[in-house]
C-alpha cells in the first residue's frame, strides 16, 4: 500500500490515479533506489509535459497509464533482481516488468509496448520511431538524464518537480550502478554500446575492445580503405619517422594524416595554426620551399592513449641556415589505431 507521502506525489503531481499506476509505484519504490525510482516519476511528468507540447492528448492519442508504467518500471534493470540477469540491464528490466504486468493482468498487446519502452529507452534512433508511448518515454527519460529538450518544458515544471523528488546527483549515480553491474558481468556491456564505453573508462587502458579492435579480431582480415589505407603510427615513436617520410616524398596529405581535425601547429615561432586546412597549407608551402627535417627522439611520457613527445629537431631547405628547436608534441592514439598530433609545437621551449 501507498503511504501519505506516496499519496502527495500523485496529488500534487496529478498522476495517472488506477489500482495498476499504484501498484507499480510501489513495486518500483520496494525494488529499485529511491534516486532511480525518482527519476522513473519525473521522467513520467516530463513524458506527459512533451505530449502535451505536441498536441497529442491522454486517452485519445496514447495510454496515459501505459506510458506512466513504462516510465516507472523502466530501471528495473538496476534493481538487485536486474543485476542477477545476464543481459543488458535495459533488456532484463523490460522482462521484470512483463512479468510484473501479466502478474496484474495486463493484456500482452499493452505489455509488448511497455517492453518496447523499456528495452528501447537508451536506443536513441529507434525508440522514437516506434509506438507513441515508446517514443514519449524515450523522451521524459532523455530529458531527465541528458536535458534533452529541457527548454521546451513549461515554465516552473523542473522546479516544481525537483522539489517534490530531488535529483540527489542522479545522472552520475545511475553510471555507477550500471559500472556495478558491468564490471562484475562484463557480457551486460556490449563495446558497441554506451554501457561498453562507459565499462570501457573503468578498466585498464586496452583491456575492453573498441569497435576497430573488434574488426580486426572478426578474423576476416578486412583493412581499411581509402583516405584511412595510408600508413599510420602504431606507436608514438613512430609518428616522426612518418613524418620525415612524408615530408621528403612532398605527401602533403601524408603529412596532414598526421594531425587530429583540430590540432595546434606551430610553424614558425608566433605563428600558431589550429586545424586541418590551416595545416594543411603550411604543409603545402613547406614541401614547395624544398623543406627536410631530422627529428631525433629527446623523451617520451606515455599515459594509456596519450603521449607526450620532445625531439630534437633541424629543418633545412627553408633559409641560408638550419633551424634547429627542441619540438613539445602531444600525442592521441586514434579509436581506429595510429598515433597522431593534438599539439605540435617545435618552438614551445
């Protein structure tokens, strides 16, 4: 049964009031934390706030109480039950919840939308091409985790929501009990999901696939095409042999290959470019002066996918004398492999 604190919520947030809305507010409550089972009721206000926004009306054009059982239920996956499951948490939760609702009766036609809900909440792309309710809980759980389209809420709305159910740092405690369970079933975390990357930022570096890792290990020997087919440094130490390779064949794009889209360069002392085509025609007119480079490896710190170089290096070809510097150089491994210029100063000393 409800307490009277239960029964302010749904009064002072005009709840969908049925024997089934209560029940699975106290299921919800009894199975999953109270920030979580918080965030499931806004996401709920949030949902209904954006039908409203889009003209669309409970009971004509959605299930007002589907949509708000889909809405509460729809973490069930980060409940204790959840984490004993072996799928991803959005996929046991949409199960829990079915045998919640045929447990209460509910018709299999109104549990598949609810399972929809559920399953889909994360999949932005999908969710939304679906049925209404999908697509309005998709949304309120967006809003309440992301801010997605937060603005077109009604004024006060968040305000006067927060107050009722405090956010209590919702957003970081939903990661670290998706992390909880990911960490102990690595198998509820596909790479080629957002669980997978966050997994991904809790482990060692290299220790979960990326989505390239996972192409090179499908054992077809597939290998990249196109612009990416140009050799590539796999490892820090090997981006200035590269680099002076490049630079003596007149490789301008060769060259360009070896900076991320919005690197620093710095060509000449005070001269400071930031990006690709800016880059790019600095190398343009080096391999027009003739220009050759020796670079010789002064120190490298490497940390995970980052790197920071210092090389010694003589350009020639560009003035009567040789310029001599000593190059400051940030490295990032790319998700693809290689090693490329974030920062690339020869003058930074």
């Amino acid at each position: 049964m409800t307490n009277e604190a239960d029964l302010s919520v749904f009064e002072q947030l005009d709840l969908p009031d049925t024997s089934l809305t209560r029940d699975t507010f106290v299921f919800a409550a009894q199975a999953t934390p109270a920030f979580i089972h918080d965030h499931c009721v806004r996401s709920y206000v949030f949902a209904r706030a954006h039908a409203q926004n889009k003209g669309l009306r409970a009971g004509t054009d959605y299930d007002d109480e589907l949509l708000f059982v889909a809405c509460v239920l729809h973490d069930l996956g980060l409940s204790e039950e959840g984490s004993n499951g072996d799928q991803r948490f959005e996929v046991d939760g949409a199960d829990l919840a079915a045998a919640f609702l045929r447990e209460h009766g509910v018709e299999e036609e109104r549990i598949a939308v609810a399972w929809d809900a559920i399953a889909l909440h994360t999949t932005e792309g999908i969710a939304p091409r679906k049925g209404t309710e999908v697509a309005l809980a998709h949304l309120g759980i967006a809003t309440d985790i992301l801010g997605i389209q937060r603005e077109s809420l009604p004024a006060g709305l968040a305000d006067e929501v927060h107050a009722l159910l405090p956010r209590q740092d919702l957003a970081h405690g939903f990661s670290d009990l998706i992390i909880t369970q990911a960490v102990a079933k690595p198998h509820k975390a596909s790479p080629t999901t957002f669980i997978g990357d966050l997994l991904r930022r809790h482990l060692p570096y290299g220790a979960y696939p990326t989505w390239y890792d996972l192409i090179d290990a499908a054992g077809w020997g597939d290998k990249p095409v196109g612009v990416t087919a140009r050799r590539r440094a796999e490892t820090p130490q090997q981006l200035g042999s590269l680099y002076m390779e490049y630079l003596e064949a007149g490789d301008v794009e060769g060259l360009v290959s070896l900076y991320e889209p919005n690197a620093h360069f710095v060509p000449t002392p005070g001269t400071h470019l930031v990006g690709t085509d800016a880059i790019r025609t600095a190398m343009q007119q080096m391999v027009d002066s003739g220009a050759h480079l020796k670079l010789e490896l002064r120190e490298i710190r490497q940390v995970d996918d980052v790197a920071l170089v210092s090389n010694t290096a003589t350009l020639t070809g560009v003035g009567p004398e040789p310029v001599v510097s000593t190059t400051t150089e940030i490295l990032r491994r790319q998700p693809g492999g290689g090693w490329v210029h974030v920062v690339d100063d020869p003058f930074f000393s």
